[in-house]
C-alpha cells in the first residue's frame, strides 16, 4: 500500500517503464466505417499515455477495444503480458476503467456507491471498508462520503465515478474523456488526482479532446484523426517532428533595427522582425538561444525590458498533421 495515494498498487509487471498494456494494429469496423485502423500504441508502468483526437476520431472506440468490451476485427491487446478480450477476465481484473458517462446510483450515498461497486469486485468485509475509506480519501470526497450522490455537483460525481474504478487496486487506468461538462475548479480536481495516481506508479491511458489536458498530464501523447495514429512522442517530440519553432517576443528599445539584424546570424534563428516596440524571433530550441540573443542586444545598444518565450504546442501539431483545428 502506497500511504500517500491512498493504497494505489503499481502491481508486479516489472520495474517503471516496463510495458504495462500493449495494443498491436487493432482495426474495428462498424458496417462500411472503418473506427479504429490500424492503431498501435504501448503504455510503460508508471506513465500516461494520452489519445489526442475530436470527438468520432475513434478514441472510445480504442479504449473499449482495449478494455474488452468490443472485440476487434483485427490487432491484439495485452495488459501485463495477458490478452484482453471480452471473454477473458484475467486481463481484465488488472483495469480500472472510467467511461465518458458518469455510472453511479444517484439515490445512494459516495460510500454506499463504493461499497456495491467493490462488492462487484468481490471486495468485502473490513478489507472493503478500508478501502472504500482510503478511495474517498483519494479523490477528496471523505466529508461527503455519506451524502447522497444525487446532491453532488458534476465534478464530484465525475471524482466518485474515477474511485469506483480504483477499489479493486488496477495496473492499468483507462479513463475516456473524464473532465467533460464539469466546471474549470472540478476539471483541476481530476487533473490533479490523475497526476498523483501517475506519480504512485499506476499506468494511465487517457483520451481527450483538450489539448492543455494532454500536455498537462500526460509523457507521450498519440494523435488520432479517422481512426488513423497519425503521430505519437512526447509534446516536444511531436513539435520537432513537424518543425515547429518557438516565438520569442522582446519587449526592447534603442537600436531594434540592428538588433534585429544581428540576431539573424545566429545560429539557430530563422526570423527576427521589428514590430513597434519590440522585436520578434523564430527559432529552433528559443531558450537556449537567449544568451547568444542577450549578447546580441548589448552590441547593438539595445536595452531589453522583457522577455517571452512562446513554444509550439499540441494544437499546432494537430493542425499541421490533419490540416484542420481541432473539433469539438
């Protein structure tokens, strides 16, 4: 038991980084659409793994592949070495899995919730109580754990549908798209519940439509468009790989002409244009040019009064791989 996460097991499939779930060319049609094809991803122990992509790019579809409630057409999955599918159980006793619709009772009370989903688990007696005490402690709901769920806001039931999915103590988390329809202060909430469950060593496989969601929480991050992979690394890996450049913006004055001049020989910069009362640069790693930039600005007599260093994000790798900004 890990006394800071609540009893959060990171179970026994090797050390962090080994391979927690693996998902090989899994292809799902419905009729003549092609949902899912050809993705294949992997999630280490301890990481979380994140699936970008709009609404009907296929990520829901992925996740109930992964977690065996539709088989697939084509492709395998494995979670800690063993296959999932929807006859199997073995596999599938290893998944804590939180779909996009809340699953509650609303006319029970937080604990009562915790309590039915655990027996579902087969938990019981004081082990379950115990448990259900340390779920609620997790998810930050122990004050209200015997009020009846129907007086809950929609962030708390969203924390309580994410607690149910913990009790029987997963390796593998999979939530789809858990922060939608709940308030900013909710959605901070779950982020940073999933952030403590990430650091406990438990595998997270996430999906979302929010860009800031995924550089926030996730190690590497797969872009799905029509049922394609059509990238996957970490944020940075994926800015590099389309080529995208950080914005520097310095607020400045005296000589910006030449400054701007003298920045262009620098290694490492493509761009610098003056514009009003400063001067803007494109360049390949930003932060590291900041030096030979600062230099540059004390041979041309100009005084630099601020600094801003704009990195490449996600939305614009996925508007550069699909040619579209993301849909909602």
């Amino acid at each position: 038991m890990n006394e800071d996460t609540g009893g959060v097991s990171s179970g026994t499939a090797g050390s962090r980084g080994g391979a927690m779930l693996e998902a090989a060319h899994l292809t799902r049609r419905f009729g003549d659409r092609v949902a899912v094809d050809d993705v294949s991803f992997r999630v280490a122990v301890g990481e979380t793994y994140g699936l970008l992509g709009p609404n009907g790019a296929g990520k829901t579809t992925t996740i109930r592949l992964v977690c065996g409630l539709l088989s697939p057409d084509g492709g395998e999955v494995t979670v800690s070495g063993t296959p999932v599918s929807p006859s199997t159980t073995a596999a599938k006793a290893q998944i804590g899995y939180v779909p996009q619709d809340v699953s509650l009772y609303p006319d029970l009370t937080a604990r009562e919730n915790l309590t039915f989903f655990g027996r579902l688990y087969r938990l019981g007696g004081s082990a379950l109580r115990k448990r259900v005490d340390e779920v609620l402690d997790l998810i930050d709901l122990t004050d209200r754990g015997d009020d009846r769920v129907e007086s809950f806001s929609g962030g708390m039931r969203r924390r309580l549908n994410i607690g149910a999915s913990l009790l029987h103590q997963p390796r593998l988390l999979v939530l789809d798209e858990p922060t939608v329809g709940v308030d900013p202060q909710s959605r901070h909430a779950i982020l940073e519940s999933i952030q403590t469950l990430g650091s406990a060593g438990l595998a997270v496989l996430y999906t979302t439509h929010y860009m800031e969601e995924a550089e926030r929480l996730c190690d590497r991050v797969g872009i799905i468009d029509h049922g394609r992979l059509v990238a996957e690394g970490t944020s940075r890996e994926l800015v590099s790989q389309v080529g995208e450049k950080d914005r520097i913006t310095l607020a400045a004055s005296g000589s910006l002409a030449a400054f701007a001049e003298a920045c262009r020989s620098l290694e490492g910069i493509d761009r610098a244009d003056v514009d009003s009362s400063s001067v803007q640069i494109l360049a390949r790693d930003g932060r590291r040019r900041l030096p030979q930039v600062f230099e540059a600005a004390t041979r041309t007599g100009t005084s630099v009064r601020s600094v801003e260093v704009h990195e490449p994000d996600l939305e614009a790798v996925f508007l550069h791989l699909t040619g579209t900004a993301l849909r909602e």
